[in-house]
C-alpha cells in the first residue's frame, strides 16, 4: 500500500492545484460573471476587465507551484485567498449556498495545513513524502476532511432548495424530460441526506460515492452553454478530492479512532 503521508500530498497538492488552474484559466479568458466580484471591492467594469487575466495569472501560478514548490505558506496562501474568492459570491448578493458549495476549495488547503502542523519552515519546499499523520493530527485531519465535505454538500443543496442557482434546472434539464424544478429539489434533498450520512458514518465506499457524485453533478457544466465550462468541473477539484482523502485515511487507518465522532485517539 502507498505511503499515507505521500498519498495525502498528492491529494491535497491535486486539488490546490485544479482549484486555482481552473479558476485561473476563467481570468485570462475573462469571464463577465467575475465584474460583480470586482464591484464588490469598488473596482469599476473597465479596470476589471483589465485585471482578470493578472488575477488569472496568479491562479494558475499558484496551482502550479502546488507541485512545484509546495510549502507552508502556499497552502495559507490557497486557503486564504479561496475563502475571499467563495465569500465574494455572498457579497455580491448571490446567497450564502455559494459560500459554502465551495468548501472544497478552501478545505482541501487547510486539511493539508492540519497534516503539516503550523511549526516548521512556511516557505521551504515540502518533500515528496510527507510524514504519516498520527494520534491528535490524523484526527484533526478526518474531522477537517469530514466537515469539508458535509459542507459542500449542504451547500450545493441549499444552491437548489433555496433556489439561489437558477443555472441548476438547466443543468438537470438534460437528465430527462421531467420538471427541471422538481428534479433540482429531489438532488437538493438527496444531497441533505449524504451530507447527513458522511458527518454520522463516513465509510469508505460513502465517500468514494460522494467523489463520484460531486463529479458527476459538476460535469453538467459541460451541457450548461457557459463558455469553458471544463474549467468549471476542473475549478472544483477539490470537492473531489475532500471526499477520496478522506476515504484513504479510514482505509489505511481503519482504527475507529480516524473517523469516528465520538472516539479520540490516545
């Protein structure tokens, strides 16, 4: 079996660097759904036009150092500047559900902040094969990994129950010829009902599901007519990879203690 700690490197580097390679890749092309992001900080239409493809360019740099030069400061750095990002769309009026349907943008460089501890160098470049996380850190880490993904979950179900992503009936649109409307609430409830089962019993083929799941819903961008819509399945990377971490650590850790919610390591 692969080393724990270089496994989770990878996830956690993958999914900082999908994230911001395909968030990126919207801001060199310019993307009109980004002014209302620059309005929210008092930048007007013409400078924000003007800006998107250097805001582009920092995306796709930083997701590419992910791999090449991963460090203490670049995963802050991701998690920070994620968490801006995610909260411009409830500034800009587009409801909280946004907020948090991108948990797994900020999540995935967090956790990677629990596996490496804040003590030690923030800018000297991380080996390949990180230690194995144990004890108190593994698990900080499953609950991170947990709650990361019960929160995108709830969060791309409150995009549908509260009706706060108009864009989504056009995505179910293509799975049949039923009500788009009544086929948005039925996958907003089912959604409730993972995000349920992952924070009470997040079982290894649970959660390879949800990755599953999160992919697919993701991938009716590519129906939707937006332009690039594979940069929006490869932006949300991370919502992938929470739920597949997370099942790597309870399959090589099968010890309740890595993701039960009552036990505590020793």
């Amino acid at each position: 079996m692969p080393d724990a700690g270089a496994a989770l490197s990878l996830f956690f580097r993958s999914g900082v660097a999908l994230c911001f390679i395909g968030h990126g890749a919207y801001g060199i092309i310019t993307k009109a759904g980004w002014l209302p992001y620059f309005a929210v900080a008092g930048i007007g239409e013409p400078l924000a036009w003007q800006l998107m493809p250097w805001v582009g360019a920092m995306d796709i740099a930083i997701g590419f150092l992910a791999f090449v030069w991963p460090c203490r400061a670049l995963f802050a750095w991701a998690a920070a500047w994620a968490v801006w990002t995610a909260l411009l769309r409830p500034l800009a009026g587009q409801g909280w559900s946004e907020f948090f349907e991108r948990a797994g943008n900020y999540g995935v460089p967090l956790a990677a902040l629990v596996a490496l501890g804040l003590a030690g160098g923030w800018f000297a470049r991380l080996p390949e094969g990180w230690p194995a996380p144990a004890g108190d850190t593994r698990h900080r880490l499953a609950w991170t990994l947990r709650l990361t993904t019960v929160v995108l979950l709830l969060g791309h179900a409150g995009c549908a129950l509260l009706l706060e992503k108009a864009a989504l009936a056009k995505h179910y649109a293509v799975l049949g010829p039923g009500d788009p409307g009544a086929v948005m609430l039925a996958v907003g409830w089912f959604e409730v009902a993972l995000a349920t089962l992952v924070l009470v019993r997040p079982v290894p083929a649970l959660l390879v599901f949800v990755a599953v799941w999160k992919l697919g819903t993701e991938s009716l961008f590519l129906t939707s007519g937006a332009p690039a819509p594979f940069f929006e399945v490869v932006e949300r990377g991370g919502s992938y990879l929470a739920p597949l971490a997370l099942a790597w650590l309870a399959i090589r850790f099968p010890a309740p203690s890595s993701v039960s919610l009552a036990a505590h390591p020793a």
